[in-house]
C-alpha cells in the first residue's frame, strides 16, 4: 500500500509504503506519484521493486521508518 500521511513538517508521514506490517520511509510528496494516486485519495495499492537504503528516516511525532528508493512501481 503506498499512503500519502501529510506533510512531514507538520507532522505528518510523507510517503510511506507499507508491506504486511512493515511502515518504510520513501522520498517526495503526493505530488511526486501523483499517477499512482486516485484524485482525492491517499492510498492505493501499488506492486514495487523497492531498495533499502539502510538509512532511518524520522516522520510525524518522531515515528523512525526504515528508508526506501522505488527501483519500479505499478498501480494494482
């Protein structure tokens, strides 16, 4: 499931994709996969190649995600 949680200045959590029960970090904004999204939606379930970057990236009210690069994604 890719989720688009807010902007994390405000704490919110920016991209997140979620695997099972496993939240990652992922880079941009709702803007950046805007093709993934439907209009006035902020989750969609998405099928991807993922790459774990080994760094830890802080959302929200300092929730610590394991980061992420897309390498492919597709909406399902």
């Amino acid at each position: 499931m890719l989720i688009w949680g807010g902007w994390p200045a405000t704490d919110g959590l920016g991209i997140v994709f979620e695997v099972g029960e496993i939240m990652y970090g992922a880079p941009g904004s709702r803007e950046d996969y805007s093709d993934y999204f439907p209009v006035d939606e902020n989750e969609v379930m998405i099928r991807a190649d993922i790459k774990i970057t080994g760094e830890t990236t802080i959302r929200g009210w300092g929730t610590r995600l394991p980061e992420i690069e897309f390498l492919r994604m597709e909406r399902m």
